[in-house]
C-alpha cells in the first residue's frame, strides 16, 4: 500500500434544495446536452420494454389480449409519470449537495444531517454504489443488443451476425474511451432529439388507427390489470419497469447539466415523446397480437428499417457510453469518499474536469458486459436480468431522500415520511416483482454488486482498522516538534514535506527520517490532505497553512469528493498566502506500507488478505496526488493488519 489513508473530512454540508447551472454554456446548449447524456437509457427502452411486458402479461397461454395491452401500456405511463416525473424530476432533483446529484452526493449529505448514524447511511451509500456498476453493465450489452435484433426483420439470414456485430460495437465503444469523449459528446445530443423525433411521429400512424389505445392514459385500467392478474400482474410488473431504467441518469447528471434544462427536457420533449412510442406500440399489438414479437420496429415501413436500426444502434451507443461515463464519476467519488483503493485516473479534457478514464475500471466493464452478451445472446433473455440493479438503487435512493428531507431541508419527520413512502412502497414493490427473475438471470448483477459491495466494505473497513492501529504506534506531534526544537539534530537546507492522514501524530515517513538519516531539514511540513462531503471545494477554501514552531509547520489540503487532488497546484496557492518554498528544493517524504495479517485484526483472516490484496492493486500516491515523481522519497515500512 502506498501512503496512509486519507481520511474524508468531517465537513458541514449545506443545501438549499436548489441545484443552479454551475456551467457558463447556454441552457439550449445544455437543454440539448442533457438530451444525449442524461436520457440515453431511459430514450432507448422502447426497444425492447413493451415487448417484454406485454409477453409477460400474456401469461403461460401466450395470447395476447386488447385488455392485457391497455393495462401493460397503461402500467408503463403512469411508472413514467410517477416514478421519473414526481419522484425524480419534481422532489430528488431539489435534493443537491452543492449543485451535485447521485446516490453518493447524497450519502455524502444525508451522512453530515444524521451524525452518530452516519455508519447506516454509509451502508446504505455502498448498496446503492454497488449495485449502479450492475446497471453499468447490462445497459451496454442489452442496449446494444436489442438495436441490433433490428436487422432480422430486414433479411432472416442475418440472425447468425447479431451477437458478433454486438460485439464488434462494444469492442469499438470501450477501446474508444481512452481517446475521451468531448468530440463525440458533441453529437449525443442532436443525435438523440433526432431519435425522439423520429420514435414519436411513427407513432402517429397506429394511434390515429386504433384511438382505443388512448383509454390507456387512464390510471384505471393500470389498476385493475394489477388487481385481475395476480402472480401474472406481478411478473408484468417487473417487465414495466424496463421503460424506467434509467432514471437515476437523471439526478446523476445534475452537476452537469443543472436542475432546469433536465426538467424541461424530459418534461416537453422526452416524456411526450416516450409517451407517443409506447401508445403507438399498443395500438400495433392491439391490431396485430403477432407483432409484439418486435413491435418497436414493425411501426416502421420496410423502406425505413435500416435506416432505423442505424439510427437505434447509434442511439445504444450513446446510452452505453452515458452509463460508462457514469461509472467512471461513481468510481473517483468512492475512492474520494474512502469507500475504494486509489485507481489510476486520466484526465481526457483540459477543459472539463468531469470528463475522465479510469483503465482499470474500463476493462472490468468491458469483460463483463463481454460475458453477458456471450452468455444471454439475444436482448430477451438479457431483460430478465435487468431492473433488479436499478430497483435497489431506487429503494436506497428514496430511503436517503427521506433523511435529506427530513434532517436537510428540516421538514417533520411525518410530513418527510408522508412524501416519500408511497415512492418508496412502489419501489419495494417493483423490487419485489424483479426479485421473481432471479433463477432467470437476475443473479447477475445481485452478484456483481454482493463483490463491489464487499469490496467496499472491506476496503472502509480495513482502512479504519489500519488507521486506528497505526495512531496507537504513533508519537503526538506536538511532543516530537517541543523535543527537536530544544535539541536540534543536524540541518540540512531545503524544504521536506511530510504526507500524512493523521495531523496530530508524527508521520511515519518523518520519524523514520531522523531514525536513519540523523538530520532534519531547514523547512518542514506536515501535509494532510482532506476530502470534504461537499462536491468542490472553493479555491479560497482550499489550503489551511498553521505555524507549530520556527522550523515546522502543518500545511492542510482540501478538495471535494468530485475533484482531483494535485498538490502542486494547491501549493501553489499556499505560496501566495506567504508559505515561501522553491518546489525544487523541496522533498516530498511518503511512507510505503507493507501489510501484513495480524493474528487478532478485527477481521476474520479472509478479509485481511482480501484488504491487503486491495492495498496492493491501490495507484501511487505519487501520481495519484500528482507529486513531481523526482521530487518523492518514499520510506519503507511494514505494518500488520
């Protein structure tokens, strides 16, 4: 393991419950960007939603039924309204943290509102986290997959190429990230206005036909297929909730794109447009039961199916990257937040500094959304593995909106619980009814999040274990600065710093220092670097400097759980407020940690060897914190855990 743990900062955090555009580009530009980024997923489940749900409402018989269609697309249009509109558009996008959304912005603020609990809301946090990297990678493969299928409707022949193109795409789109996506990002959101244009006016057609489908906008006929249907109404249930995945994308992409272009774009141009495809796909099955078998794509004449799946496959591509994207800001934050070890993180925009690559990362998801397309081979028998990823991130989100509410924005703990628990009885609900396609393939991401969850908690768990053993070995600092002031050993000019986690104690690296070397530099520094639960940290903000003695100093560091650290720069700033230092006469000493399992660690000896296996795949704190690599002396040490 590289240097010690950094510690997140026990930061107030405040918020008003008003996310402001924190960017200088124009609302239609951001109105059009949220477009591409923030409604890929949530735009391309037309694909593929009703089909699934109508398939499960026809039940073991198989037959298709007007009434089964209205109360499929009646299900469908009220869990968009509900769901996204009241509960995403309209209450969580108020829920910022500084201007930031996602479930750890809001970990991060529910955590600083209920104190001595915090422990729970970190749990909570971790849950959500884990299971977005199971989203993460069923969106690529089951997106891409179901524009794909397209093509067997233009020639029967092309069956056999649907997984080796599906392959060829995402092989395309991972090995793409490293080049970063500003250029392309340009295209997202003309590309998808086309895509919601084009899927609302096919709609027109089967609507004007059959106008009946219109008796599905009534909250009824939802209601009643619920109520009529038993175990069937339940298994349906899990399908309709394909047509909202997705909807976290929307309060994630808050820091991006600000509250207002989010809700005006999915309120006048994404919802209408949603609406208009799944009332136009009933009206089609509703007039031809045999077309559920692709409804999506039957809307559209001969003449215009290619053109179609090139514009749906584009429109995949775009929610695929969208969720990668995504996974990449989940990543920096829990690493931020102390939840994973340091992973190497790229910046591939001088210009925006959200717009990163972690390799790692990347080729995690890219094996894994490998093996379900190889495993699953057609986007059917993938949508059962969908939406229970999705769903318990919904339930966590919901549960941390209630203590934000209640503990934030200081409501009663009645009028809070009042608000949300119908959100939440009907995200438990949708849970419940995804937890039935467990056998089918919904293993796969309960799976995948149980190893990232694990992976976190080991991690934070560890790493206080590490933290509070490594205290009790350590000398105070103020004793060791009173001791070398009054007997000074030899001095050496220049100026050393001293990276630690732990300000009050003396740093590894120091006291190894004068072990060995027997001399003391003319300047010395002790570095802490802070992450608060704020998203940034304001530059004014950002360095705390505080005299100890004539010839020590301690040098505080912040930044905010999405921002990364350079010390350099923020040295810089130090400079200016009177610290005066010449960066190449200074040092940087950081302790290297070999750990070991103890025999009594707190842990059973598994996770010992798991934590340490994880502190061995950590980045160097050098790069990490983006220290001059010729300017670092690292220092030894060997630690049991």
């Amino acid at each position: 393991m590289t240097s010690d743990v950094v510690a997140p900062a026990a930061e107030t955090t405040v918020a008003n419950g008003h996310a402001e555009v924190h960017s200088t580009a124009g609302f239609k530009s951001l109105l059009i960007g949220s477009i591409g980024v923030v409604y890929g997923d949530i735009g391309t489940s037309p694909l593929y939603a009703l089909r699934e749900a109508v398939v499960a409402a026809s039940g073991p018989s198989g037959v298709v039924t007007t009434q089964a269609v209205l109360g499929v697309v009646s299900l469908i249009l009220w869990a968009l309204i509900i769901v996204v509109t009241l509960k995403y558009v309209v209450i969580l996008l108020r829920a910022d943290n500084h201007g930031e959304g996602g479930t750890l912005a809001l970990m991060a603020l529910a955590q600083r509102a209920v104190g001595s609990h915090a422990g729970i809301i970190v749990l909570l946090g971790i849950i959500s986290g884990a299971l977005f990297y199971g989203d993460a990678v069923i969106t690529p493969a089951l997106s891409v997959l179901s524009a794909i299928e397209g093509i067997k409707l233009v020639s029967a022949a092309a069956d056999p190429y649907v997984v080796p193109l599906t392959v060829l795409i995402l092989l395309a789109l991972f090995a793409a990230q490293s080049r970063g996506t500003a250029r392309v990002a340009a295209f997202f959101g003309p590309i998808m206005c086309v895509w919601f244009g084009v899927i609302a006016i096919a709609s027109f057609a089967p609507i004007v036909r059959h106008p009946e489908v219109l008796l599905a906008l009534n909250p009824l006929l939802a209601v009643s297929f619920m109520l009529h249907h038993g175990i069937i109404g339940f298994v349906t249930l899990g399908a309709v909730f394909l047509a909202v995945t997705g909807a976290e994308a929307l309060y994630a992409d808050l820091g991006h794109f600000g509250k207002r272009p989010i809700q005006t774009a999915w309120l006048f141009i994404v919802l209408p447009a949603l609406a208009l495809n799944y009332l136009g796909q009933g009206a089609l099955v509703i007039a031809d039961p045999k077309a559920v078998e692709n409804p999506f794509y039957l809307m559209f004449p001969d003449w215009a199916l290619k053109p179609m799946v090139g514009l749906a496959t584009a429109a995949t591509v775009i929610a695929s990257q969208a969720v990668i994207t995504g996974a990449y800001s989940l990543t920096r934050q829990a690493i931020q937040l102390g939840l994973l070890p340091r992973f190497e993180i790229r910046h591939t925009s001088e210009a925006h500094s959200g717009q990163i690559y972690i390799p790692r990362i990347n080729l995690l998801l890219f094996i894994a959304v490998m093996l379900l397309v190889l495993m699953f081979r057609s986007s059917s028998a993938l949508a059962s593995a969908y939406g229970i990823s999705v769903t318990g991130t919904m339930v966590v989100t919901a549960m941390m909106g209630f203590v934000v509410i209640w503990r934030v924005w200081r409501w009663s703990a009645i009028a809070a619980a009042a608000l949300i628990a119908p959100f939440l009885f009907l995200d438990l609900t949708f849970l419940a009814a995804n937890l039935l396609k467990v056998l089918e393939g919904g293993w796969v991401p309960l799976a995948l999040g149980a190893v990232v969850m694990l992976l976190m908690y080991t991690w934070r768990r560890g790493s206080r274990l590490l933290f509070e053993k490594s205290r009790k070995l350590e000398f105070p600092l103020a004793d060791l600065v009173a001791m070398l002031e009054k007997r000074p050993p030899q001095r050496v000019s220049g100026t050393a710093v001293f990276l630690t986690s732990d300000p009050v104690s003396a740093p590894t690296a120091l006291m190894h220092s004068l072990k060995h070397y027997k001399v003391l530099h003319e300047k010395n520094v002790i570095l802490t670097i802070e992450i608060a639960s704020t998203p940034r940290v304001d530059i004014s903000e950002r360095v705390r400097l505080e005299q100890i003695s004539k010839t020590f100093s301690k040098v505080t560091l912040r930044f905010g759980f999405m921002e990364s650290p350079n010390v350099p720069k923020a040295l810089a700033i130090a400079r200016k407020l009177g610290w005066q230092f010449d960066i190449m006469s200074t040092s940087f000493f950081l302790s290297r940690r070999a750990l070991k399992p103890a025999a009594h660690s707190g842990m059973p000896r598994w996770q010992d060897h798991l934590f340490i296996a994880l502190s061995r795949t950590a980045n160097d704190a050098t790069d990490y914190f983006q220290i001059p690599s010729g300017r670092v002396v690292e220092v030894g040490t060997q630690v049991t855990v």
